[in-house]
C-alpha cells in the first residue's frame, strides 16, 4: 500500500540539530505516514539520537558508504514510488507545524508531478531570526511551467526545506546532478519542474533554514568552480529548459543577476579576511559579465548593504557568503 506522505531526511553527522529537526515533523498537524532518515555514515551520536527519539516512528536506514550530499539525496528519491508527496528535508532545518497542511492541499488534483514550495525564514545556530525570503504576503501563486524556469535560471530562492514533491507514486524522471556540488539542488528543482504539471508558491515561511558553520556550502564554497562558474552554468542549463532561446536582452539581466551575486560573494569573502580568494571570485565573474556590468553591480551591492545593514539593522551571519 502507497503512502500519502513521505518523510525523506539526509543526514551526516547531524547530531547537533536533527533533534530539532525531528521534533518539527512531529509538531506537524497533517503527519507524514513514515519519516526515515538515511544516515550517510555518520560518526557523531546522530544515530543514537534518532533511535531514542518517540514522539513520532521514525526509521533509521544507514548507507553501506557515504555516498556524498547529492548521491544521499538521490537515495531519498527512490521512495518516490512509494507515496503520493515527498519531501526531502536537511537535518539542520525545521518546518512550521502546518507545513504539510498548506503544501498538500496546494498540490492536490494533479495525476502527474507537481513541486511546491513556500518562502524560508533563515536563522542561525541558536534559532535566532535572521532574514525571510522575499515579501510574506500569504498568496498562493501557480507559475506556469515557463515563468518557473524563468525563475530558476535567475536562481531565485527555493530551500530544501520549504519544498514538496508530488510524486504520484512515480519514479522522478531526473536526479541531483553530483558533479554540481552546490547548485545540484537549482538544477534538479528546473530539471523536475519541466515535468511537472502544477508548480506553486506558497508566500508564507512556513520553513526555516538553518545558516551556521558547518553548512555545507560553507565547505565547498572555496571552490571557484563550484562557487561562481557552476552558478553560471546552472543559470544557462534552466534558461535553455525553456526552449525559447536566448535574446540578447535576457543574456544580460541573466549576466547581470549574476554580477551582483559574484559580487555579494567577492565582498563577503573579503570581509571574512581572504583578499586573495575574493580577487580570484571577481576575475573569475568578469570572464562572463564583463567590467561594465561588474562595477555597475558593484555600486549596487555597495548601497544595498547600506540599506538592509546600517539603515534596517538586519542581522547577518558572518559565514553567510551569498546573501
């Protein structure tokens, strides 16, 4: 018998936040049927923790190896047969109490694949508030499959954590590329959604993800490959899944986005006290933006930290690099 909803929660050496995480889940007030965290080789206490944890059942499957973030995840898509929704939430992030009943709802109706996602109020390592993705207005918003590539190949935000797959007790026609390291997750969001029938918004945080230290991206973001030539790359591959072409219009608000973004990237590592590295980040965004749009987005990201920071006062954490 298929299952309504599945709970998918990669995980490695997660014992500092998945209990949190866990907690979340069975704060829902539309409970999934099973939650299962796959444990990529964990040598923390992550797998006591899930063992002892009874508020809800919870199962503990841990990989033979690590198969690395991507390859877990793609692991977590091979319930997709199993159940009608499944999400795919990190063990350091959390979701709001009436996630799973905005989202189903959201995409009941539809035969095939949907995708839905909500806006994420980001927090740090001690829960506190930091920022929310975008204007909270409580609209339910459904893009058609073009304005949602559109939206992708601008990298506009969508976290693991705020979103929801309608399966339809089907395999997923694609998987998170690995040789992504970072952007995997933006490709696979575009690639998806190409098949997808329904996609909404649902502008409400009903999610929180987590910014603390050992993000992820944290890591892998000292690779200039991964860091600023693949975000380059992801934007071309989810521009060119709208199959309409480039006009030279659109190349440059794309190049544009993506000079501001290098830019972000450039000074915050250099605030972090790595001058070298941030010159490396700017040589190597100016291969495709070129100079005149790289120092017109420059004095861009100049006036908007002035505002959101000294003017507005929005905290930000210091291991951030991209916002």
């Amino acid at each position: 018998m298929k299952s309504r909803l599945i709970t998918v929660i990669p995980v490695y050496n997660g014992a500092e936040f998945i209990g949190q995480t866990l907690a979340s889940v069975a704060k829902q007030t539309l409970p999934p049927d099973r939650v299962v965290v796959l444990d990529n080789g964990s040598t923390d206490q992550t797998e006591q923790i899930v063992k002892d944890f009874t508020a809800i059942p919870v199962e503990f499957i841990r990989n033979e190896r690590n198969l690395g973030l991507f390859g877990n995840l793609n692991r977590a898509l091979d319930y997709a047969p199993q159940t009608e929704f499944l999400q795919l939430l990190h063990a350091d992030d959390l979701i709001s109490p009436e996630f799973y009943e905005v989202m189903v709802p959201a995409l009941d109706g539809v035969n095939g694949f949907g995708l839905g996602w909500c806006q994420d109020e980001r927090i740090d390592e001690h829960n506190r508030h930091l920022s929310v993705s975008g204007k909270a207005d409580g609209a339910i918003q459904t893009l058609t499959r073009d304005e949602f590539l559109k939206a992708k190949a601008e990298l506009g935000n969508q976290a693991f954590c705020a979103t929801l797959l309608k399966t339809a007790g089907q395999p997923v026609p694609v998987k998170f590329r690995e040789d992504f390291p970072i952007m995997g997750d933006t490709l696979f969001w575009g690639a998806f959604g190409a098949h997808c029938q329904k996609l909404v918004h649902v502008r409400k945080p009903l999610a929180q993800y987590r910014w603390h230290g050992l993000n992820q991206t944290n890591f892998l973001g000292p690779s200039i490959q991964s860091l600023i030539i693949d975000e380059w790359r992801t934007m071309e591959a989810n521009e060119m899944l709208r199959g309409c072409g480039w006009s030279w219009l659109r190349k440059m608000k794309l190049k544009a986005l993506f000079a501001v973004r290098s830019n972000i990237k450039s000074k915050r590592v250099r605030q972090n006290g790595n001058a070298q590295y941030s010159q490396e980040i700017a040589e190597t965004a100016r291969k495709t933006t070129g100079w005149t749009l790289w120092l017109a987005s420059r004095l861009l990201v100049e006036l908007r930290d002035v505002y959101l920071f000294r003017m507005l006062g929005r905290p930000r954490h210091p291991k951030n690099i991209y916002g």
